[in-house]
C-alpha cells in the first residue's frame, strides 16, 4: 500500500491524525532490557531445553531465560548440598 492509497483509504480517514507523542512510552522503557552473558551449562541440560523447544516451538534459550525469569518472580531457591 502508497502513501497515497493509505490516505484514500476509508478505514484509516476515520482515525485521528497523531501530532502529540509526550505521553509515549519508547520500546526500550515498555520491554525490560535483556543483558546478554555467556554461562556454561551441561550438555544434558541444554539437551533438555532443545528437546522442550522442538516440541513448544519456542527457542530454547528463549525456554531457559523464561525458566529462570519464573525462579526470579516466584523466589524458587535451589538446594545446594555435597555429598
């Protein structure tokens, strides 16, 4: 779609022309920032997560980080104990 068929079109007349943008939020301030860092995991573990994402679809670092971001949220504490 032009710009001139975007302007002829009925569904978008109808909308209020935008010229004061102070109220908005900026995408990097709505979605909380991602750090990226380097960790070493076990082959097994990652294997896991690979195995979840192929049958949920979603990538598995994507799994990991939702994992984790829920131990955040909810305070889920490891046990931590050497044999």
């Amino acid at each position: 779609m032009n710009d001139k068929d975007f302007k002829n079109n009925p569904d978008f007349n109808e909308m209020p022309e935008i010229t004061d943008f102070s109220g908005a939020i900026r995408y990097k301030d709505f979605k909380e920032a991602k750090k990226q860092t380097t960790i070493r995991l076990k082959a097994s573990t990652v294997y896991y997560f690979q195995l979840m994402a192929k049958e949920s679809g979603i990538p598995y670092q994507t799994l990991i980080n939702m994992y984790l971001d829920d131990c955040s949220k909810t305070g889920r504490k490891i046990q931590i104990g050497w044999k």
